[in-house]
C-alpha cells in the first residue's frame, strides 16, 4: 500500500525562484497557485512560467490552482497546463456546482482534477461535486473564502461545513480530504493544535504556505507509537484468524477496524521531514 500524501506545499507562479524552492523542500505535493497568490497583471507572466517548468516531468507531483473558473482566465489557464507532461493535477478554485467539474474535465482530457469548495453553496452541493466525475480525486475546503462568504468568526463557526466535506468524500469514494492552509506561518504551536483537531474530525494531511510548516503536519497527521503497537496487534491477529474476533485484551475488531490499522501501518512507512 503507497503512504498517502500529507503535505501540499502552495507557491506562486509568478515567482520561480519560490517555485524552485518548494520542489525541493520536502513536500508530497507542490500546488503551482495562478489564483489568489499572484497578482492581476502577473498573471500571464505566472501562466508562462508554470507552463515552461511543466514541460518536463518534475521530481515531486505538481498540480496547478487556476484562477476561477467564473472568471475570464481559467480557460487560458487550463488549455496551456493541462497536457504538460510535468502536470499532476489541476486543483479547481470555488467550485459551486458539479456541472463546472465535468465541464473541466470534458475540457482537459482527464488530469487528475481536485474541487476547492469556498463557498456556502459550494459546501451544501460538497456530495454532488465530489460524485460529479470520476477524473475528480478529491474536494477540499478553502476556508478564508468561506469564512467570509459565512461570516463566522473563530474557528468552531466553521466544524460543520469541514465535518461535511469529510462525509462527502467518503459517501463518494474519495481520500479523505486535506485541511486548508494555516495562515500563520510563525504560529507552529497553533498549526500543531489546528491539525489535531483537523485529524479529529477525519482530515488527512495539510496544505502549507511555508516550508517551516511541513514538519509540524506530518508530525500531527504520522500515528503514535501507541497506536502503531495498537495496529501491528490488530493486523497480526486478523492475519492469524481472518473474521471478526476479540483479541485477549477485550478490543473487539472487525473489518472496518483491520482496514484503519492497515491504513495506519501505511502512513508509517513515511520517510519523516526533519
């Protein structure tokens, strides 16, 4: 089983140098952003760029953030990354409706394509956009515009919308979705605390906006010592005696609970950021 990834590292395409960076810092995934990160009249300079590194395969996947999909520069922006060979993945800004997804994906041809869901609209249709096509890997919240769009303030005002984008994923067969960026990218001790409660609520791994940041989201999402003893115990025994048993401290396990110490077991085998 191939560990899942736990980190996606964001940098902006107008800026190569930043760019050149993130390749080589350690991420699972680098997240080349033309949306949010660069400025309006950098944005053909940012599409350039993107396009001229994502001629040649990459050392660790690259996907790209392309503006919105409302607006009058996603279009360039998919027709110039999406047959790249170095491309990876397409991650959509604010998507509000399934149709957008298919619509992307009959555009493209079939890169792997991930929904950013930053809206109230966009978190009540979470299912239907994350059932909407099978070039579709994955939805994930975007929470500043959420927030915003929400306008809630504090973190708990926002549990819900991330408690229904985890069962959207799941209802539809997908990872479980990553935790959106920590804006902070001073505040380590409030990113290990975010990501707690992200793995709580079933996230799995996180995009950054610093590379400081990667160590403390693998080290939140990578399982204990504790609860890799707990999973060798359950595997070993379902191995020994296939079916639902109790094992002789009184833990009843069952299909579900040898699958989660399987996937536990996988994370593991993460070669760990210093």
């Amino acid at each position: 089983m191939t560990p899942p990834a736990l980190t996606w590292l964001y940098a902006p395409g107008d800026r190569p140098r930043v760019v050149a960076k993130a390749l080589a810092a350690g991420a699972d995934v680098v997240v080349i952003d033309l949306e949010d990160a660069v400025a309006p009249d950098r944005k053909e300079y940012a599409r350039a760029c993107t396009a001229e590194l994502l001629t040649d395969p990459q050392p660790v996947p690259v996907h790209v953030r392309v503006d919105a999909l409302d607006g009058p520069l996603a279009a360039a922006d998919l027709a110039t990354v999406a047959a790249l060979p170095g491309l990876a993945g397409l991650r959509l800004p604010k998507v509000t409706s399934p149709d957008q997804v298919a619509a992307v994906a009959e555009a493209t041809g079939g890169p792997p394509l991930y929904a950013l869901l930053e809206t109230a609209l966009g978190v009540e249709r979470a299912y239907a956009i994350a059932a909407a096509h099978p070039s579709l890997r994955g939805i994930a919240l975007g929470e500043a515009d959420l927030r915003a769009d929400l306008g809630v303030r504090g973190d708990a005002g926002l549990d819900w919308s991330r408690a229904r984008v985890v069962v959207a994923a799941r209802a539809a067969g997908l990872a479980p979705p990553s935790q959106t960026v920590h804006p902070d990218t001073r505040d380590l001790e409030g990113l290990a605390a975010s990501c707690a409660h992200g793995r709580a609520l079933g996230f799995l791994g996180r995009a950054a906006i610093h590379p400081r940041q990667l160590p403390i989201i693998e080290r939140a999402y990578l399982p204990t010592e504790r609860e890799l003893e707990e999973a060798e115990t359950i595997v070993k025994a379902a191995t020994a005696q296939p079916g639902a048993q109790a094992l002789p401290d009184g833990r009843f396990i069952d299909a579900a609970v040898v699958a989660t110490a399987r996937r536990t077991l996988s994370l593991a085998r993460r070669p760990v950021l210093a």
